[in-house]
C-alpha cells in the first residue's frame, strides 16, 4: 500500500521550475478554454433569446427654444449642452432637467 502512495517529488531547480511552468501553462490553458466556452454559450443565448425592437426613427432636435440668444462661444456651448439635455430627455421621458440660471464670469 505504501508503494503506491510514494511520490517522488523533484529535488533540482531546474526539475522544480519546469514542473511549475507546466502547471502554469495547464492552469492558464483551463482558465481560458473556460472562458471560450462561456462567451460561445452567451452568443448562443443571444441567437436564439435575443429580440430585435423594431427602430423608431426620431427627427434630430427641430427646434431649440427660441428664448436663448447666441452672443459668444461660450453661450454657443451652453446653448449647445442643453440642447442635447433636451434631447436626451425625450429618450427618457422620467428625466427632470431644469435651466436655472448662466453667469458669465
């Protein structure tokens, strides 16, 4: 019984780097067959589970409240941020947003 339990474990450097470099290579070959066979199995899901909505085609801003008045390249980019706030807020109806004020400094 104790014959088969003798292991002979490697005594020299060389013997013990390259016993740790075949664990290394085993070890990182199982991580990422693991990961490959995880990301086909998600693609899969997405082909079969997946639904396609269909595509609201929304006109880009039309307009922009007629209240606000150009002068300079910053009231430009003001004017410009808050445009794309009101866009975004029509994507999410729930969204409050509210100028309160500029002040130019």
């Amino acid at each position: 019984m104790n014959a088969l339990l003798a292991v002979e474990f490697p005594t020299e450097y060389s013997e013990v780097m390259l016993l740790g470099f075949q664990v290394f290579l085993i070890g990182i070959a199982t991580v990422f067959s693991v990961l490959i066979l995880i990301w086909g199995i998600l693609s899969l899901f997405k082909l079969f589970f997946g639904t396609k909505a269909p595509k609201e085609n929304k006109p880009v801003i039309s307009e922009v409240s007629s209240a606000v008045t150009v002068s300079s390249a910053q009231d430009e980019i003001v004017a410009a941020i808050a445009a794309a706030i009101a866009f975004a807020e029509e994507e999410a109806p729930g969204m409050k947003f509210r100028v309160v004020s500029f002040k130019k400094r």
